[in-house]
C-alpha cells in the first residue's frame, strides 16, 4: 500500500499523535526520517512492548500503518486478544506487527514471496518471541512455483507482483488458501490482510466455500489489473455470493465480513 497526501501537504496532526500513542521511542522516527542517523534500518520499541526493524525504503508505508492506522479505519468487527490474523503480502511486517500490537492477536500467519522482503520480515519475527510466523510463499490459486516480478532490484520492494512484466525475476513458491490454512491449522481466522497487487483475484476466486466460511473479515487492496478481466465490482459481486457484507475503505481498501 503506497498511498499519502499530496507532495508539500503539511501532514495531518493525528499522524503525530499517533506516532506518539504507539511509539515509545519516537524521536527515533524524525531522525531516521531526516537524516540525523545513517542506519539502514530503524528499531521502533512499542508501548505494548512489541518491537519492529523498518528498512529507510518502506518508511512511507510503516506510517500508514502506525500513524495513519489504515488498517483500522472502516474495520467492522473487533478483534480479540488471542485471535488469529493472516496477512498476504506481508512485506516486512509492518501490518503484521500492528496486529500484535493494535489488536493483541495471538498470532499472525504473514505469507511474503519476495525474498529480500521476506528477510526483513524474518528479522521482525525473531522479536515476537514465537507470534509471527513468517512463511516464504505467495497465495495463488495454484500449489507449485511462479515467476515473482521485484519492484526494486536488490532493495526492499512495495510493489512486487505475480501478475507484472516487469522488474527483477524470481522463482517462487506458490500454495492456496486452503493448503495454507490446512499447514497451519487455521480453524478460524479473525482479521485476513490482503495487498498481494492483483493476485487477490485468482485467490479469492480459487477458495472453497470452506476456507472462506472460516474468515471473519478481510480487508483487501484491490488493484484493478490490465491483466485480468476481472474488476472490483466483479470480485465485490463474488464475495457477496460467498455470503460477505461489504464496505469500500480509504484508497483502494475494500472490506469484507460475516456476520452469522
């Protein structure tokens, strides 16, 4: 998700609080984001407790999650402690160590194909003391290997894709929803995340009514794709078939959830 006011907007006040509300050592923030420190990677300490490394290339997308918290806005049902919660497109875990920390999961099941991502994501599951678990697969439609297109040579990328042309190949290893569930033993997920640019079609498409029956809500950035003929008023009209309500979110966020 890469999103954010217009270039020379001042940012809005919340953001701010926000920083302050979940970060205990915010002033790191400002000297990571201004140059006072050289340091790769920034170390955010929680006031939950829960740590999180952001490499300097996703600082824009950790203050959506942390500051602008766009990942709560619009969400209908409330999360409880212990839940468990799947992220798709992982990333570093930025979203993914908000769950534990937000919303008190008691695990999060981050799926991340792109291997220097998934490097990042590692290192941020080796301070949840066993509640993240980092899997290096992408979800499809299909089990078996894909070429996987990186946004960004040799860097962290936001915008690495199944479905794209372009950009550094790799080969990665693909598994279904349903196979994931099944490894992890994943009875009921509470809060699914879904920003995997545009393989959310072929994977909402390709679950069973089973594997869909045992998520709560989801949210998924929809990326309408050249590449597909499908759109976001198809894949809204399927999810409403499969028994979802919906509600459109902030960007390109859609909302899905059950309520039986």
């Amino acid at each position: 998700m890469r999103h954010g006011s217009a270039q020379g907007q001042p940012p809005h006040p919340m953001r701010y609080a926000n920083l302050v509300k979940n970060i205990s050592n915010w002033p790191t923030y400002f000297a990571f984001k201004y140059g006072l420190t050289q340091a790769p990677v920034a170390h955010f300490r929680l006031r939950s407790g829960v740590e999180v490394k952001v490499p300097r290339e996703v600082l824009h997308e950790f203050k959506e999650v942390f500051f602008d918290e766009a990942y709560l806005k619009g969400m209908p049902l409330p999360v409880q402690p212990g839940d468990t919660v799947v992220d798709i497109g992982a990333n570093i875990g930025a979203f993914s160590m908000f769950a534990l920390h937000r919303l008190a999961a008691g695990r999060v099941i981050a799926f991340e194909p792109d291997p220097v991502n998934f490097a990042h994501l590692s290192a941020n599951a080796a301070l949840a003391a066993g509640r993240l678990v980092p899997v290096p697969q992408a979800i499809s439609d299909t089990a078996g290997e894909m070429t996987f297109h990186r946004g960004n040579a040799g860097g962290v990328s936001t915008s690495g894709s199944l479905l794209s042309t372009k950009g550094e190949k790799v080969t990665v290893a693909t598994t279904t929803l349903e196979e994931a569930f099944a490894r992890h033993g994943i009875e009921s997920c509470a809060f699914l995340k879904m920003d995997c640019e545009g393989a959310e079609f072929s994977i909402l498409y390709g679950a069973s009514d089973g594997v869909l029956k045992r998520i709560r809500q989801m949210v998924i950035e929809v990326h309408d794709q050249k590449q597909s003929p499908r759109t976001r008023a198809d894949l809204k009209a399927h999810l409403v078939a499969k028994g979802f309500r919906l509600r459109d979110g902030m960007h390109d966020l859609l909302w899905a959830w059950r309520e039986d």
